[in-house]
C-alpha cells in the first residue's frame, strides 16, 4: 500500500455550485495581539456603490498627491445583539462545541429563524424552599469551569434587518470570533451577554477587511457564458459547444473540461479593502430617492474601496484581513464625500 497524498494545488472556483446560504461565514481568522479581547468579523447590508474624492497619499503612484475619485462600496452595518456564547474545544477530528449558553427570552424576528427554541425548564433544588426553584441550565460561570479544555469562545449574535429598510425581519444567525486569552474572552462574553455591539467598535477608518459574500446568482448558463470558450466558425455544426469533451478510449471526461451548469451565487471572498469611512451620519451618504434597490440607510455604515459581490440588499462579512498588505495601497487623504441631494 503507498502512502495517502492529498491532491495540492488549488481548484479555483471549483466546484461551482449554488451557494448552501446567502450568509457567508468565516472559516479562518488571522493571530492578532491585543492586549484585551476584541471582535475580528462583522456583518452589515449592502446597499450600493459611491464615488468618494481624496488626495492620492501613495508615493510610488502616477498621481501621488493629485484629487482622485474613488468608487466605494456602502455597507449598512446595523448593531448586532449577542444571543448566546459557545465554546469550542480541540479534537483530532478538529474543532467542537464544548458547551454553549442562550438568551432566555428570543424576540419575535429570532424565534421565526430558530423554531426549536428550548423553553427555560426548572427543577426543585434540594437548598430551596416550596416557593423557590433553581434553573438547572447552565450560565457562563458554568462555561468557564470548562476553560482548561477550552480552545477559544465566540460570540452567537442575531443581525438585525429589521432596524433597515430594506424588507426583511427575520434575523441572520451567525457568530463573531475573539481575540485574547481565553480569560479575556470569557470577560467579554460575560460583558457582551445580552446587548448590542456596534461595527464602530470593531473597525476603524484606514484599517484593511476582508469582505466575503454570495455574488448575483445568473442560473443555468451554457460553456460560452460560463468558461468564455471560443464561439465556433459559421460554418460549424454547433457554435456555442466544446469541440471534443474527451477521448474514446478510455471513454471519460475529465472534470476540468467545461461544462454547461449554474453561474452565480457562489460564495467570493476579496481581500485587503481599505475602509474609507464608518460613521452614522446617515444624511451625509443617503440619496435625496435612497439607494437604488435599496432605500436608505438608517444606521452606521462603513464605507470601503472598490466593489463588494452580490447585489443590493445582501448580507455582507466583514473580517480583519487574513494577507500582508502594502501600508501605502489604496491611501487617501482628505477624504470627502460628494454632496448627495439628501435632505438632513
């Protein structure tokens, strides 16, 4: 028997199939030291694209020191409210769920999501009176016995479309990764149980994201629109087709051969975006009509260099960057934003 090797090298944007969520999640995040825990993704709402002004601030460039428009990506980033904590703990087979805690009472938004919501039993301690019962669910006090197993702690939180405009109520689940200690995690958790916390609190103007997302779904589409194969000549028998899709012998075809199937919503992650601006000044960026497709914004945003996949009103991750990046890419300075018609 010969030893197992993996295949190397990487696929690219294989396979390409439908996306199992529009919400995309991070997998990987970077080591980042910090001196407290603090939140490394976050999540907002894409609502369209701008043109921000700005003096060019990289030496090396043609137009270093010269007013240059920027297009720019707005994301709506709405608070997101802290729903539960989870630890996870190191196995062979990778990470697992140690243990994890939940809110009490779920509004009306989040038990739409989660159906199988547990109601909060409780049991007669053997300490307590008639009139008095002990919850037997654990807290994180409980959590925290299990500190010297655990790996790290994160954060469950609900986003919230319905403080936007754009239509939707029923709330996104997803979890924000910490950093620190696992002391300093179980501190913030503790901190964070049950209230809001705000993109301003996790990123700031100039820093890099990462932002991944679902890009617009086109459907079934054939080779000529999906791997911009050649279109045969006039005189062919078909045109829009692969000439030869493999042998005879062995009769087979290769899965790199290009084949008719689906083109869009798959999940895209761009790296190293400059962030332009996060503020809530709302009148400063919003259209005197809103954002086409999307209305206005109404609470913090973050506004970032270049475009964002997917299309309006989608559900967007923003993460700490993962890649080294070149200090002086995309800086700009005295950054000001168009007047945009709104009225404050």
């Amino acid at each position: 028997m010969g030893a197992h090797k993996p295949r190397s090298g990487s696929l690219a944007y294989y396979p390409r199939v439908r996306a199992k969520s529009p919400r995309a999640a991070f997998s990987t995040f970077p080591q980042v030291e910090s001196k407290e825990a603090k939140v490394l993704n976050f999540y907002g709402y894409k609502a369209g694209m701008m043109h921000v002004f700005g003096k060019n601030a990289h030496e090396k460039s043609v137009s270093y020191g010269q007013l240059s428009m920027i297009p720019a990506t707005v994301i709506e980033c709405p608070p997101v409210k802290v729903i539960g904590v989870r630890v996870y703990t190191h196995t062979p087979y990778g990470s697992k769920v140690l243990g994890e805690i939940s809110t009490d009472k779920p509004d009306k938004n989040l038990r739409s999501r989660i159906k199988a919501f547990k109601k909060k039993g409780k049991k007669k301690s053997k300490a307590a009176g008639k009139d008095e019962q002990a919850s037997h669910y654990q807290t994180i006090e409980d959590l925290e016995k299990m500190k010297n197993r655990a790996e790290n702690v994160v954060l469950v939180v609900q986003v919230q479309p319905g403080l936007t405009g754009i239509g939707k109520k029923k709330a996104d689940i997803t979890e924000l990764t910490l950093t620190g200690t696992i002391e300093q995690q179980f501190g913030f958790a503790k901190e964070k149980f049950g209230k809001d916390v705000k993109v301003s609190e996790v990123f700031s103007p100039q820093q890099f994201v990462d932002v991944k997302g679902v890009d617009k779904g086109k459907g079934f589409t054939g080779v000529v629109k999906r791997f911009n194969v050649r279109v045969h000549r006039p005189k062919a028998k078909k045109h829009r087709y692969v000439g030869s899709i493999g042998p005879w012998h062995p009769a087979t075809v290769m899965w790199t051969v290009p084949r008719a199937g689906q083109l869009g919503y798959q999940t895209r992650t761009e790296y190293n975006k400059r962030v332009l601006f996060v503020q809530s000044d709302v009148a400063a960026i919003n259209p005197s009509k809103g954002f086409n497709n999307y209305g206005m914004v109404k609470n913090e945003y973050i506004i970032i260099t270049g475009s964002v996949p997917g299309p309006a009103k989608r559900i967007v991750g923003l993460r700490v960057p993962t890649r080294l990046q070149d200090p002086n890419m995309s800086k700009f300075t005295d950054l000001q934003i168009p007047q945009t018609g709104a009225k404050a």
